[in-house]
C-alpha cells in the first residue's frame, strides 16, 4: 500500500507544479572582436546605412559648394592679379602668396564645414540655417583676405636715379598724398603709376630729403 500511496502523492504534486520555462538560446555571431546577437547586428547594420547615406549626401553637397567656391574664387583672381596685382607685381609685392593663403582658407575651409554640418536628416530650416551660416562665414572670410589684399597693393613703381622700387600702400603718408595733382594720386582700380624722382634743385629742399 505505502508504495501506490507514494506514488499518488508524486502524481499530484507532478499535476500542481507550474510548467518549467523553456530557454531559448540566443543565436551570436561574431563581429570583429565581439559576438553580437542578431538584434545587435541589425541595429549596427542600420546605423552604418544611415551613415553610409548621410555621408554620400553629404559629399555630393560638400561637392557642390567646392564648385562654387572655385568659381567665386576665380571671379576674386581676376580682379585681383587684373587690376591690384598685375604681372610682374604679383611677384614683386607678395600678392602671389597672399592670394594663395587666402584661397586656401576659402576653397577648403567652406565645403569642409559643409562635410561636416550636412545631414539630410535635419528639418528643412535648420539645414539652411547651417549652410547660410557657412557661406557667410566663407564671404566674410573673402571679404576680409580682399580688403588686405587692397590694402597692402602697389601703387607706384618710382625710378631712383639707378633703380626701380615698389612703393606699396601702406608706406605712404596719407596727408602727403592729398596733396599730389590728382593725376598722380593711388588710383582704386589699375595697377601701380610709373614715376621718377628728380634732384631738388633748391638747397631748402635738398636738406628736407637729406
């Protein structure tokens, strides 16, 4: 009798106990150094998508502004070695070297912030927002590399008695100018006026440029 009464209470407690959870084992593949489970897998694949789209969007936009700053900075030459700096003053004043720098900071500097700052992602407004924000800081740049470039042009190429010598902007003396004929003065546009300088005849004169 002991043995059936056992085993009914092994049935009953058998019909009572809550069904065991099963573990289902998660399926791990290996990524580089790490094993990554499928879920992982799909979320760094969709991460990489987007930054795959992200990026190519961005380089076609990077692209486009690199034209455009090629353009401008053409338009900015022109005026430059055509009027401030014709040849050979380009040598001669260091405008060829100034230009150079000037274009770096401007070709570069521009679509490199637009590589960085362009996400297709971005609502509408504030990725114009951050493009405007780039070509104004690019113009501004220009604008400020023109102005010293203006500043520091030749303006007069003088014959002393054996020699030529460059005379640029900033070595004249403002109040000195206003008084030459009007002929004679730096002009805004063209490159440097051809002049000589003569003897003083005067003793008063000869003393003032001793």
């Amino acid at each position: 009798a002991l043995p059936s009464r056992l085993q009914a209470r092994l049935c009953l407690q058998n019909t009572h106990r809550p069904n065991a959870v099963k573990r289902v084992p998660i399926k791990k593949e290996r990524f580089g150094a790490l094993f990554l489970s499928e879920t992982e897998l799909a979320a760094l694949h969709n991460i990489e998508m987007k930054f795959q789209h992200r990026f190519k969007a961005a380089s076609r936009a990077a692209a486009l502004h690199l034209m455009g700053s090629l353009l401008l900075a053409v338009l900015a030459a022109g005026v430059v070695f055509g009027f401030w700096y014709p040849y050979p003053y380009s040598e001669l004043a260091g405008g060829r070297d100034l230009f150079l720098l000037m274009l770096a900071v401007h070709v570069v500097c521009g679509p490199l912030l637009v590589l960085v700052l362009y996400n297709p992602a971005k609502p509408r407004s504030e990725l114009w927002r951050d493009l405007g924000l780039v070509m104004l800081i690019q113009l501004a740049a220009l604008g400020y590399g023109l102005h010293v470039m203006w500043q520091a042009r030749p303006v007069y190429l003088v014959q002393e008695v054996d020699r030529f010598k460059v005379i640029v902007l900033p070595e004249l003396d403002e109040v000195e100018v206003t008084k030459l004929p009007r002929s004679l003065r730096p002009r805004w546009m063209g490159g440097p006026l051809t002049v000589a300088i003569r003897s003083p005849k005067e003793k008063k004169k000869k003393n003032k440029v001793l």
